[in-house]
C-alpha cells in the first residue's frame, strides 16, 4: 500500500515545482512560442532561429 507522508509530499512538491520553474510547460500543446530578442516576433519552438531576422533562439541553459 501506498502511504504518503505529508513530510515527503511538501518535498515532492517542492521538487516539482523547481522542475517546472527549470522546465515550464504549455497547457495542451508541445509547442513553446518563443520572442526574438532581436525583433520581438513570436518564434515557434520549431525554429532555431527567427523567421523574421535570423537571430538565434537564446536557450536559457548556459554550458
Ligand atoms: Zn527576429
């Protein structure tokens, strides 16, 4: 059986929500609309890069 202990639950939540904070997801759809920094067109997720200038999606994760 499964019993959860409040303890964990508050930490599992917690974890999750660090996860999404790192990881936002869209409600209902797997594509994210990205804005060019260079001329604040919405981009889809799709593209690398701006359909509009070619400016490079900026990822968030930095090596
Ligand atoms: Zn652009």
């Amino acid at each position: 059986m499964w019993v959860l202990d409040p303890e964990k639950v508050d930490r599992a939540i917690e974890i999750i929500r660090r996860y999404e904070a790192h990881h936002p997801t869209t409600e209902g759809g797997a594509h994210v609309a990205w804005t060019c920094p260079g001329c604040s067109e919405e981009v889809d997720e799709g593209f690398e890069i701006c359909w509009n200038c070619h400016t490079p999606h900026a990822h968030e994760t930095t090596p």
